[in-house]
C-alpha cells in the first residue's frame, strides 16, 4: 500500500503562501489571482504550463487562502509582496507578470516600482485607481462606478463605510475561508489612492477585457490602455463559450511569447490545450483552467 506525501505549503519570510508550477526549467512568471481567489486560481494547469514553456509562481494575496491578512495600504506598498515571494522562490530576474481584477493593483506596482523584475505585464479584466492625489492619477467617482453593477457598487461603498461588518457578512455567505478579509482589502485599497502612476510602466502590456463584463466595466480597462504606453488591447465577449479556460489558454500562450518562453512542438501543444478545453469546471484537474477572481466562472 502506497500513501501520497501532500506537498508542504511553501511560504515567504512574512507568512504568504505561494506555489510553483509548469517546466522546472521553463522562462519564469509571477500570477496574481484577482478578487477573489488563491495560489490555485486564475492560471491553466500544470501541464498546458509545462507545454508553453513557463515555470508559474503564483501565491495567496494578503487575506486569502493560507496567508495573513493586513490592513489596507496604499497599492504601490504591494509590489513589496511580489518581490518577497519572487526572492522566496529563487528568481532573480525579470519575469512575465499576469494578474486579474484586484491583482492589477500590485502588478502596476512591481511593473512600474522595480521595472528591472518585470519582462511583461497581462492584466484581464483589469481594475483602475478611484482616488487620486498628486503624482497618482484616478478615475473620477462617476466614471469609475460607471457600467458597475449595483451589488458591486454596493459592496464598494460598504468596504469603505464598515469593513468589519462586510467581511462579517461575506464570511456567512461564502465560508470562512473564502478570503472575505482579501476582498474587503481589495476593495478598500483600489478606492483609495495608489501612490503610482499606471504611465510610469514600460514594459510590454497585454491587456483583455470583456465588453460585458459589470464587475470589471470596460471603462476601466480603457482608463488604463490610455495611460500605459503601447498597450495591445484585446476585446472579448465575456459570456463567449468556455472563455474561462480557452482565451486563458490563449493569455498565457502571448505572455509565453513576450517573455521569449519555448514551447513544445505545436503538435504536443495543440494536443496539451485540447485537453484542457475539454476539462469541465473551474480549475479542473491537471489540464483546466480558470479565470476565477478576474470576471470569470460565472461572475
């Protein structure tokens, strides 16, 4: 009888736990999971990962999953995140950086604070700065509540006037260990503030969004494409068949590009990712993929 050893939570000097998955040998990438969502969210499976080439880094954003939460701060203090789990993980170099939805935050932030660690940056689903002071531009209150829908602005409002009471309610209604602390930060820290400018950002961008989408309104999306220079701007219709797990496919394989990652040869690739568009569910299994946190999976 054999019994299977589970794999230890690895986790930074602070207490974030992240995972690392895809080619032992392959090019480097750091996912963020947007809002909500975890270390196992928000990427394809292992083996699509193994096939394009790419070693994926992905961890529990502060309140999620098995790391502690904290209190708000302002964005452009995420980046220290991101960088503390690239240091756990023994990568030094630039990387390719994905995030969706309430990841954008810290992924500008490493993008435009430590441009020397990042290759290329994808954000889906992307959400822009409400607030605003000098040196950090925003979206005025109307444009930026703008094609939301009502739940969400809702719960954005709520974030702000009584956080403690909404992540009460959130921990009834989704469990408690459904990151309800990392959402109520989320949605305090986007409002405020970020101390950073998105055009400060050099990189490379890839940027989707979803013309439908009332969680993630497309005038964020485009708020952003006009302050981050040579964006490439994708559209897609957010309810289009299975996008959760085919157009996630398709992000990473340009990231996979952008950051000079190999492949394998296009027929073990194309078999690979055929796989994966067959897999039901969210996240399922070693071939599925799941866009959960950045608008997807029924949002």
């Amino acid at each position: 009888m054999s019994t299977t050893t589970p794999t230890p939570t690895r986790t930074t000097a602070t207490g974030l736990a992240y995972r690392v998955q895809g080619a032992p040998d392959g090019v480097p990438v750091v996912a963020l999971h947007g809002t909500p969502g975890s270390r196992f969210s928000g990427t394809p499976g292992r083996d699509v990962l193994h096939a394009l080439g790419l070693r994926v880094v992905s961890y529990d954003r502060p309140g999620y999953g098995e790391s502690p939460g904290s209190e708000a701060r302002p964005v452009r203090d995420l980046a220290a995140d991101v960088v503390a789990v690239l240091d756990a993980a023994g990568i030094e170099g630039p990387v390719g950086v994905f995030a969706g939805s309430g990841g954008t935050g810290a992924a500008l932030a490493l993008a435009a604070l430590h441009p020397e660690r990042v290759a290329a940056l994808t954000l889906v689903w992307p959400l822009a700065p409400r607030g605003a002071d000098e040196g950090s531009p925003g979206m005025g209150e109307r444009e930026w509540l703008r094609d939301m829908d009502e739940q969400q602005r809702m719960l954005h409002a709520l974030a702000l006037q009584d956080p403690v009471f909404l992540r009460d309610q959130l921990e009834v209604g989704l469990g408690q260990h459904a990151g309800a602390e990392g959402i109520v930060t989320d949605m305090v820290q986007v409002q405020e503030p970020w101390g950073l400018d998105p055009a400060d950002v050099r990189c490379p961008v890839d940027l989707w969004w979803g013309v439908d989408s009332q969680v993630s309104p497309a005038g964020h999306a485009t708020w952003l494409a006009d302050r981050l220079t040579g964006a490439t701007v994708t559209r897609h219709e957010q309810h289009e068949h299975r996008w959760h797990v085919r157009r996630l496919v398709d992000v990473f394989v340009r990231l996979g590009e952008q950051v000079g990652a190999r492949p394998r040869s296009a027929e073990e690739l194309a078999a690979v990712t055929a796989g994966a568009m067959d897999t039901d569910g969210c996240g399922g299994g070693s071939l599925g993929g799941c866009a959960c946190g950045a608008g997807g999976c029924g949002s």
